[in-house]
C-alpha cells in the first residue's frame, strides 16, 4: 500500500490549475537556478534530481495531450 500512496502524491503534485507550457517553464526555471549553486558544489542534489523527474511528468502529460487530437 505504501507504494500507491507515493505514487498518488507524485501525480498529485503535478496536478495545477496553470496550463502545462506554464508548470513545464516554471519548473525549468526552477532546475536552472539549482543547477547554477553556489560556486563548484551543488547545493542538493536530491532537488534536481526531483525537478528533472517533474519535468519529464509534465512533457509526458504534454506529449499524451498531443496524441488524443
């Protein structure tokens, strides 16, 4: 059961009243200033790692959304 639950919270967390292009720029916004850290070390790689795995959710909802016109 605790794998359902966390995957319900993963779509949950997708789930906005904004239009995908919007969530998709905020979202590359937000990696781009993780990415850039404070000097040489990252500051969480763990965040990244959850923004990039976002990201792709959002291009799959885009790239479904194309698919049923």
């Amino acid at each position: 059961m605790a794998k359902a639950d966390k995957k319900a919270v993963k779509e949950a967390k997708v789930v906005s009243s904004k239009p995908l292009d919007e969530q998709l720029k905020e979202k590359q916004e937000e990696l781009l200033i993780a990415r850039q850290g404070l000097g040489t070390t990252l500051q969480n790689p763990h965040h990244i790692k959850a923004l990039k795995k976002e990201i792709a959710r959002i291009y799959t909802k885009i790239n479904a959304t194309k698919g049923d016109k």
